[in-house]
C-alpha cells in the first residue's frame, strides 16, 4: 500500500474488462508495484526493471492490449497518459533536464506487456533514440 493522499484507496465506481494483464493487476493493487500516482483514468508506478535513474510506467486503468486497439473514445484517455506523464516529470525534477516518453507496439516495437502504457524515462543522458540495427 501506498501512503501518498493523492492516491486514492479505492477506485469504486471503477469497472474493470474480465480480460486481465499484470498491470491490471498493478491497478486493482492486486500485486505490488511502486505506485506513485492514480486517479479514477491512470496508474503510475515505477519500472521493476529501470533503465535509467526514473523510469515510470503510465497505464490506462482500463486494458487495451495496444496502440492499434485504441479508439477515437479513447482520445481524452490518451491526453490524460501525456499530463500525466508531463506531471510526473515535473515531480521527478526532470522536466528541465529532460526526459523520454515512449510506447512500445507489438513484437518489433518491443511491447512485452499487452496492456498499454507509457515508458518516462530521464535522471541521465538517454543518447540515440533507437540504436541502429544490422539491416
Ligand atoms: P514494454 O516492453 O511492454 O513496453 O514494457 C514493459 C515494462 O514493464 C518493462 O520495462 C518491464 O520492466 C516492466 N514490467 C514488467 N513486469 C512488471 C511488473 O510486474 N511490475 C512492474 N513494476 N514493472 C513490470
């Protein structure tokens, strides 16, 4: 459990999909994760395996397995994954410095975890955006 107040305890009202994902687990607080911020739409927490000094996840409270699934009903929900994001940079002290934000899309784009989510990244030098490949 978290014992920050601007984390709600409890998201009734909240109706989850009976399809399930780890980080739909994450969001019941079904297993634990660093929460750092939820609200009735998104869940942050951080990155059990960080790439860099702050490494958050930013997830829809509600699953869509991928970019592709996303509808136009999505839109604000969408918006609200980006402030959140912006938010938390902030927190974090890296809005100045810098940052990354990111979503991975299936195989080639590196998605592991079908449910979707933004990556913030930051605290060091990120380099090139992505690295080049043999082909
Ligand atoms: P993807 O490759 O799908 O864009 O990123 C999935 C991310 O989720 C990875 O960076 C991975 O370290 C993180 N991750 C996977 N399982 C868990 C978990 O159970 N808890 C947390 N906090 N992060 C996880």
């Amino acid at each position: 459990m978290n014992d920050n107040p601007a984390i709600p305890q409890s998201l009734s009202g909240t109706t989850y999909p009976s399809a399930d994902t780890i980080f739909a687990k994450i969001v019941r607080r079904e297993i634990p994760a660093k929460i750092v911020y939820q609200d009735e739409f998104v869940t942050a927490f951080h990155d059990i395996n960080p790439v860099a000094p702050v490494h958050l996840l930013i997830v829809p409270n509600k699953i869509i397995p991928t970019l592709n699934d996303v509808s136009p009903d999505d839109e604000q929900l969408l918006g609200k994954l980006l402030l959140t994001a912006q938010h938390l940079a902030k927190e974090y002290g890296i809005d100045k410095t810098g940052y990354r934000v990111l979503m991975n899309v299936n195989n080639d784009g590196g998605q592991v975890v079908y449910h979707i989510h933004l990556h913030l990244i930051g605290g060091r030098a990120l380099g090139r955006m992505v690295s080049r490949g043999e082909s």
